[in-house]
C-alpha cells in the first residue's frame, strides 16, 4: 500500500495575521508540488470562478477553482458533473453512475486549480496547507491523490470485467490537470481555512487510503469505497465503507 496523505495534525496557529504573505505548504516529505497547468481534457474557461480565502496564519489569497463538482449521496464522493455529454461517471456503490441532483447534492462545489507558487513549507507552529496532486479520473469522474494511483482502486473494474478480489481497475488520469486542496485543523477543532469571498468552505471531507478517492467523512458510516467492496463480495455487508481518515479537508461551496 501506498504512502497515505493522511498528515499529522501540527502544532497552535498564529491567528489573525490577515496582512502579512500567505505561505502554503504540503507538509510531509516526499508530496511533490505538481505544476499548476490544468489541461483541456478537465478544465473549461467557462466554468471557472476566483475565490477569496484566508488561511489561519496568512493574508488573503485569491485563487482560481473549477466549478460543477457535485457530492454523490451513494459512494459519498466528490465527483465532476461538467463533461456536458451527461456523463455522471462510474459509482461504486453500483447504480451506474453517480447520484446527482435532488437524489445528490444540488451544490455546486469548486476545486482550486491555480497554486501560485507558495513554499513548500508552512511557518512554524501554523495549520493550514494547501496539498496537491489531486486528479480526476476519467473513467470514474471522481477525485483521489494522484500519488497513489498505482494503488488505487477505481470503479470502472465493474465495467471492464475485472470486479474480482485482488484484480483493480487504477483510476485514469488521462486529461486531467492537477487540484490543490486545502486541508488542517487548529487546535480544539477550529477550522485552518475560511472562504470570505465567492464561495464557503465545506469542512470535514476525507482521503481513503484503499481507493483514494476523497470523499464526504460525516457520511462514512454509509458510504461506498471500491477496495472494500470488491474484495469483500461475499460479506454482504450494508455498507462498504471509505477507510477512516483523519487529515480534514475542505471544498469550495460556490455562491
């Protein structure tokens, strides 16, 4: 298995320093920063906004985030619903393709695409990070770490006839460009990252380390990992659910 991103939680923030330089960083050795071209095959213009967020020790940063990701009410992750053809991509909770709409999330969550070239490392003693590379996967639309793809597993193995114990499908990065995603917690809970302009952020989203999707952690109890079930067919189990992670991440709800 893979090197999870699942990072240790660092020490107190310094609050309230909204003038001074935003620094971001990935925080555990051996995360690369990938560049932060996003290619054609993902990004359209058109769907893009700018968003203003403060980090716990930073000034304010404005950024580029691609709109039209949607939260699948059946696997519980985020998934890119922008293609235009009505492609919903390849649940693995196996109804097809992912939920969308009123059976959904009806929000329209944004995901950053631009890193300005911020240092690899925080100050001292601060919370907030910015992680990348996250990808999508053009065979199941949904979001995981792009340093764990070859451990991952994708949901398009029940489409291809590989939906048996130790036989996975790897998500495809294929036309897509990299994601940064902001994740970190202060001490007692306190969110490292707040959005004040263009969208808000949605605190609480998590990394499988089995099929390295990010998706929602207050619905993991009822949610849908692929590792899990496709090595555990016979189980029957109610739910095969994400592995529990404990970096918390956090996703733009656009305004």
């Amino acid at each position: 298995m893979e090197e999870s991103p699942q990072l240790a939680t660092p020490g107190l923030s310094r609050r309230g320093l909204f003038r001074g330089g935003l620094v971001v960083g990935l925080g555990v050795a051996g995360l690369s920063v990938a560049s932060a071209a996003v290619t054609a095959g993902i990004a359209r213009a058109s769907q893009n906004a700018d968003i203003e967020l403060a980090a716990d020790y930073g000034t304010e940063l404005t950024t580029e985030v691609q709109t039209l990701w949607q939260y699948c009410y059946f696997c519980r992750n985020l998934w890119y619903g922008g293609e235009g053809d009505g492609s919903a991509g390849i649940c693995a909770a196996g109804y097809g393709g992912h939920s969308t709409g009123t059976t959904g999330s009806a929000t329209n969550y944004g995901t950053v695409i631009d890193n300005p070239g911020f240092p690899a490392d925080p100050p001292s003693g601060d919370n907030a990070y910015l992680q990348s590379p996250w990808l999508w996967c053009s065979n199941c639309a949904c979001l995981y770490w792009g340093n764990g793809q070859s451990g991952s597993w994708c949901a398009q193995a029940a489409v291809n006839g590989s939906n048996s114990p130790g036989q996975p499908t790897r998500h495809s990065s294929s036309g897509s460009g990299v994601y940064y995603m902001p994740y970190g917690v202060e001490s007692g809970g306190g969110a490292a990252w707040t959005a004040f302009k263009g969208a808000t952020l949605q605190q609480g989203w998590k990394y499988c380390n089995l099929c390295k999707c990010l998706y929602w952690g207050n619905a993991a109890a009822s949610s849908t990992c692929q590792y899990v079930e496709q090595n555990n067919p016979k189980n029957s189990p109610t739910t095969w659910q994400h592995a529990a992670g404990d970096t918390v991440y956090y996703v733009a709800m656009m305004s």
